[in-house]
C-alpha cells in the first residue's frame, strides 16, 4: 500500500488553510496531519506530527515565516518545505531556498501549479517559477563572465595572448612559432599565468582557457 504523504499548513489566514488543506487533500495519497498560524504553534505541531512537507506562508501575523525555515531543518531535514506566499519571488525565493526551503510558488499561481511544484519536491527537486529560473541562469552566466574577466586582468598582454592560444586548442610549439618565440619561452608564460590564476596544473588552466575563450 502506498504510504500517504503528510502535511502541515503554516499560514496565519484560516481561510487560506482551509482552501489549501481541500486542494492538497483532492490527492487521495496526500493527508493534511496539522495547521498552524504562528510559528510557535508549527515548531509544535512539526515535532508532534512530524509531517512530510511543511507548505509555509512568509507573513505570519508580526512573524516572519522564513525564521521557521533553518528550525525546521534542524529538527528534521527530512522535512521538504514549499514557501507559497503573495511576497515577490525575485526578492524572496532565493532567500528562502538558502535557508533550506524546496521551492517557492506565488499565490497567485493556479491550482495546477502548486500540484506540479508538491509534485516535484516530493521527488527530491527544487521548484521554482520558470522565470525566476531563467533569471538565475542569467545571473550565474554573468557572475561567471564577471569573475573571468577579473581574473585574467591580472595577466599581462602577452600572458593573455598565450592563454587565448591555449582556449583555441593549441599546443606550446604552435604557440611558440604563432607569436614568434621559443617553446621554452610559452612555458615561462604558462607558468606565469598559472600561479596568477592559482590553478596546480597546465591540464586545468587549460580547460579553464577554453571556457574562457568560448565565454558564457
């Protein structure tokens, strides 16, 4: 028999419990065990029923609900919770996600959707809005651009010639006779460029010159 799912609703609005509670429970796997409206009563009812994911509102009353997030953690990281809340997902969810949440989901969003995110983090991922993603993917690709770009400015001009050489998948004696001078020379530069960018070896500064090279 298959196990059913268990649920605590964390959301100081009674009525949105009750809408909450009557959608997850439509899933005939899925049993909301606890409510709560403070985080002082979920702390209670997470140790009392020890459910399996915590569906968590932001705005608790004067309580903030993302301090229940690292205390859930804590006390049972088993524990997968799903952030739903009217606050900005731009602001909030990745400050919920760094303090163990398993996704964020706006209240706006329909039925459909909040089924696909219990879905999802029921099978041991992360879900988050599809715009939100893209704007972390965007983020990341710049932090990256960012950080190579600041790297390789502390090569001089023909230490860079060498490492773009080395991106385009030539070898020291191609480099060497490309820029006129010797191959012990290239690996004088290597070496440079190496101890600069703090890479221990010439096979990882040059997968890191490729990368660099080809760019986000």
């Amino acid at each position: 028999m298959e196990k059913t799912i268990k649920f605590l609703i964390v959301d100081d609005h009674p009525i949105f419990r009750h809408g909450m509670r009557m959608l997850i429970e439509s899933d005939p796997r899925y049993r909301v065990c606890a409510e709560a409206g403070k985080v002082e009563e979920a702390v209670e009812a997470a140790r009392r029923e020890t459910p399996d994911m915590v569906v968590l509102d932001i705005s608790l009353g004067s309580q903030n609900g993302l301090d229940l997030l690292p205390v859930l953690h804590s006390a049972d990281p088993r524990i997968r919770t799903l952030v739903v809340s009217i606050h900005d997902e731009a602001i909030y969810a990745e400050r919920a996600l760094r303090a163990n949440a398993r996704g964020y989901l706006m209240k706006h969003e329909a039925s459909s959707v909040l089924k696909e995110a219990i879905s999802e983090i029921l099978a041991g991922k992360i879900f988050v809005s599809a715009s939100f993603r893209e704007r972390l993917l965007e983020r990341a690709c710049k932090s990256r651009s960012e950080d190579f770009r600041s790297s390789v400015a502390q090569l001089s001009d023909r230490e860079l010639e060498v490492l773009k050489y080395m991106g385009q998948g030539f070898g020291a004696t191609e480099i060497a006779g490309t820029l006129g001078i010797a191959v012990k020379t290239v690996g004088v530069y290597q070496d440079h460029i190496k101890r600069k960018l703090a890479f221990g070896s010439i096979s990882e500064l040059r997968k890191y010159a490729i990368e660099w090279v080809q760019g986000p």
